[in-house]
C-alpha cells in the first residue's frame, strides 16, 4: 500500500502522510518515494500535516527516502510536522538535514 | 491487546502479544491513559508516547519470526511518569547510557540515544528470562502559588 501523491507543480510531487510514522507505516513510505522516482519524480515534499507520531522508525523512513531521492539527482523536504516529530527531528539533529518547512508549498519555494 | 487490570489511578498495564499486536497497540494504550490523565501535559504525553514506541519497537524488531509477549506499564505519579516494559524476548543487548546519535546516513539506530535524551533515568535488567526496561521521567513542578 502506497501513500497517495498529489502533484504540486509539474516538477513537486507531495506524499501526504496520515497517522503514525512508526515501523507499522515505515516500508509504506519507502515504498511510496521509490515508486515516486522510478516514474520520474525528483522533487518530493513529506507532507506531515496529519501526521499524529513519529519514531526513530518514522524517522530513519525519512532519512531512506531522502537518499532514494538525492540517489536519483533530485531532492526530498518536509513539511507540516508537528511538536512531537519537530521533537524528535530537534533531538536526533537532523533538523539540520530535514529542515521542517511549514507547508507543502514553502519546501521548494527557493 | 489485554488489559492486566482494572486501571489505578496512577498504574495503566496492558500485555502486548506481537504478532498479531504491533507498536501501534502500545499507541492506542497510551491513548487510553491520556483520557484518563488530562493532568498531564502535552510535552510529558509526547515523551511518553516516544519512549515507549522506541521500547516496543525494540522488542518487536529483536525477536522477528517468533511471538513475544510485552507487558506495558505506565504510571504517573505527581513527580515521576514511569514507563516499564517486561518482555519474553532475547535478551537485549545491554544499554550505553552514553551513545551517540549515529551519522547523518544512518536509517536505524537511534531509538535508545532518544530514550536517553527524553529520560531521567534508565534501567535495563535481564532477570528470570525478561527483559526489565524501566525508564523515569521527572514532571514539572508546579510553580507556587
């Protein structure tokens, strides 16, 4: 089973994630990023809006699919997370890495 | 997911028996807890939630192709949230207090480096063929009035 993938601009796909990111959900977004970039898609935003949760498991997702997409030449960001996943992100320092944006619409805005 | 016992208004347990259970089951124990406890904050609830997932997931992912069973304890005191886990799993490595995160690339690894980070104190015992996992964290004090 796949995330569904919306399609911002012709060049920014955006996999909206719902509930938890945890080991139950995590191949489910790997999977999701690599079908994403074998059809063609080099930009792709995380959208965690409704995102309830994240864990190292959710998190080491994150961190396969941004290198499945920088593999690819293209690149992955992240939006709309919320105080426990900015928690998480803050602790572990890969906010450095995975700059949470604010929406879907910012990550790719520069 | 089984209930051990009719809740206390301080010790929340359940048994967690994987598969068919997942971590999720934990999440939804939790959930439970919190209607119960709107005393206690959104920062203590979302370093509860993230320890005992990381606590969970362990136990499931080091015991693949076989069933465990994990029993989940949580209880929230006026000055302590107490989060214990006791499983049947093999025995778990034994814990460095003072791990690193791992580097940047690395998909897996930082579980226990985050428990560490949320937690006062952390305990791990291999006793009687179970893992012991209890793991403290102090709440706020109220300031006085």
């Amino acid at each position: 089973m796949s995330y569904p993938i919306d399609e911002l601009d012709p060049d920014v796909g955006v996999i909206r994630v719902d509930g938890r990111l945890n080991m139950v959900t995590a191949g489910q977004l790997k999977d999701t990023v690599i079908e994403a970039v074998a059809a063609g898609r080099q930009r792709l935003v995380i959208d965690l809006t409704k995102a309830t949760f994240m864990d190292s498991s959710g998190l080491g997702a994150l961190i396969g699919a941004l290198k499945t997409a920088r593999a690819a030449g293209g690149d992955l960001r992240i939006a709309g997370a919320n105080e426990q996943v900015l928690m998480v992100l803050q602790l572990s320092n890969m906010d450095r890495i995975l700059r949470p944006y604010e929406t879907p619409e910012s990550a790719f805005a520069d | 997911m089984k209930p051990l016992n009719r809740p206390s208004q301080t010790d929340y347990q359940a048994v967690i028996r994987s598969p068919p259970e997942t971590v999720d089951d934990a999440h939804d124990f939790l959930s439970g807890v919190w209607d119960q406890r709107p005393d206690v904050s959104s920062a203590e609830r979302m370093a509860v939630e993230t320890i005992l997932s990381e606590l969970v997931t362990n136990v499931i992912q080091n015991n693949p192709h076989r069933e465990i069973f994990c029993d989940v304890r949580v209880q929230v005191t006026p000055t302590q949230l107490i989060i214990e886990t006791s499983d049947t799993g093999d025995e778990a490595p034994a814990p460095q207090p003072d791990a690193d995160m791992p580097e940047h690339h690395a998909e897996h690894g930082r579980g226990l480096p985050l428990i560490y980070l949320l937690a006062d104190e952390v305990d791990h015992r291999w006793q009687e063929s179970r893992n012991l996992w209890r793991v403290t964290r102090a709440r706020a004090v109220p300031p006085p009035q």
